[in-house]
C-alpha cells in the first residue's frame, strides 16, 4: 500500500489489496500516485491506516471528478471506507463498472469536464482533533447519479466507479465536529489512484503481463519432435532426429536443459510471490477484523459525514 508521511491507504478488491504500478511521489513530498487495474461488477473499499502519534486524519474522497465521502481515522487506528453514506442506516458500496456512451448531444457534451476525469479516485487528508462531544444524527443524502458520456470523450471501453445495492451498518453511523491543523487549500497529504482495465494497463506499458499458469509452463517445456530425414524417397515415417556425437553435443539435449532451467525459475518465483500473497492477505484480514471489533477511538473515527463548521 502507497504510505505517505505516516498514513497509508490501498484498495481492497476481493479482500486483496489490489496491486500499485507506476507509484511516484511528488517533490513535495505531499502527494503520491499510482495505476491500478480495474474489473467492472467488482465491489472495492478503501483501507485507511493512521501511525501519526496524535492527530486524526480527515479525508475526503473525489472520484471521476466529484466527491462522494467523507470519513475519520484516529491517531493510530486503521478504518475501512466501504462507499457511500446515505443516511446513519444506509451505505452504498463503491464498485467499477463499464462507462456508458451516447451520441446524443442532449444528453451529453462531448467536451464535459467530468468525463476528462474519469478514472480517477483522489484522497485528501488533513490533520485535525476531534470533538466526541459534538456527534449528530447524519441527514440523508441525494444518492449520486452516473450518467452516459458522449462517445466523442474516446471514453468507450474505460471504467467509472457507480455505486453497488444498500447495505446495513452494524450500528447507526454518527457525525461530529474537527478542528483542523490543515487548510483546504494546503491539505497534508493527497493521494491519487487512476484505475483502468488490466488489458489496457498492460498494452499501455504500465503493468507487465501476468504470469503464465502452470499448464503454459509445462507446454512450453515440453521438447518438440522433429521429422527424421529419410535416406528413401517416399519414406513417411517420422521419429526424434538423430544427431552424431556424444550426449553433451546432443543439440536437443541441451535445449532441455535450458527449459528445465527456466522452469525451475519460474517455479521458484510462484513459490515467492505466493508466499507474499499470503502473507498479505493476513495482514490485510487482521486489519479487517480490527474493524469489525473496534475500540471507542475507531468508533469514533467510523463517522462518515465530518461537519466543517469548525473549518
């Protein structure tokens, strides 16, 4: 996960962190982006994790141009961001979806501004204290719309992010007031997600093609026949060629050898990256079961509306 001056954040798709190509930091120091791949109909959340010793962090989250959430974190915790909150009852989960297209000017504008951004998902943190006096019933929101795009934006197969069915909170989601460290204008830290297909990541150069299965290996290890020269006309017979000479001038011989050798590599690679995965995945299901028993702080930091009256 892309971490920046004590906060990490990373999307969750199938309870994996989805894996970051191209991560760059600004000069700053204050901004960090990445690329990662994209499948449409799969629900992602965001995972937030705090290590500043004393502030909370707020952010707030723009997807394709517009923002969706708000939410907490309190000084050393770690929350989930699942989607967005329509009332203290309702949460409706983020998730990738194909982007819609029409040649109908009346329904969209070829040089519309928000299709230039989609895309694209960017966090904005600022440091703030919070008041656990000051929580509030959470009035309900206007559900966001996702409309076509004209087919003249060069958008046709690109993802956007929608918005999934209406789950249940496991308690009624609360609000409260911040004092914030940061100004909206100078935020501590932003991060910038872009998110596409994996095809065309890979055909784009920003992420290498995957690892070939099993099966591709063993195929590709396996030596090929080649047809035996006859010493007659007419003879159809086929078979291995027979080369003169010792074993270790065996042409053929030491083909095998190199595929064997890179077999082995390869295997030894998969045993790695599986072992990493694991790992992981532990660390990410250890975070997500901080979450389902948190203490009072991440109670506390699970609200999802922030008011900025002390902005």
């Amino acid at each position: 996960m892309p971490e920046l001056r004590g906060i990490r954040l990373g999307v969750v798709c199938d309870r994996t962190t989805l894996q970051e190509f191209s991560v760059t930091k600004g000069n700053d120091n204050r901004s960090i982006s990445c690329f990662i791949p994209s499948e449409a109909g799969k629900t992602f959340h965001l995972l937030i994790g705090n290590t500043l010793p004393e502030d909370a962090i707020a952010g707030k989250l723009s997807v394709d141009g517009r923002v969706l959430e708000s939410f907490l974190c309190a000084s050393g915790t770690s929350r989930l961001c699942i989607g967005v909150t329509i009332n203290e009852h309702e949460i409706k989960p983020f998730q990738f979806s194909v982007v819609q297209t029409t040649d109908d000017d009346t329904v969209a504008q070829p040089g519309d501004p928000i299709s230039q951004q989609l895309g694209t998902m960017e966090v904005r943190f600022r440091r703030c204290r919070i008041n656990p006096k000051s929580t509030a019933s959470i009035v309900t929101s206007e559900i966001p719309t996702f409309g076509a795009v004209h087919e003249r934006s060069k958008k046709a197969g690109v993802h956007r992010v929608s918005l999934g069915d209406g789950i249940r909170p496991r308690r009624p989601l609360t609000r409260c007031n911040v004092d914030y460290v940061d100004t909206r204008e100078e935020p501590y830290a932003i991060f910038t997600f872009r998110y596409k297909p994996q095809d065309v990541l890979i055909a784009q150069g920003v992420m290498p093609h995957p690892a070939r299965t099993n099966e591709q290996v063993s195929e590709d290890a396996r030596p090929r026949k080649k047809q035996r020269t006859s010493q007659h006309a007419g003879d159809s017979d086929s078979g291995v060629e027979l080369v003169p000479g010792s074993d270790d001038e065996d042409p053929e011989l030491e083909t095998m050898k190199k595929q064997v050798a890179q077999l082995q590599k390869r295997m030894a690679r998969r045993i790695a990256a599986k072992r990493t995965k694991k790992q992981l995945g532990r660390a990410i299901k250890q975070e997500m079961l901080k979450e389902e028993e948190p203490n009072d702080a991440v109670i506390m930091a699970e609200s999802s509306i922030i008011d900025l009256t002390s902005d």
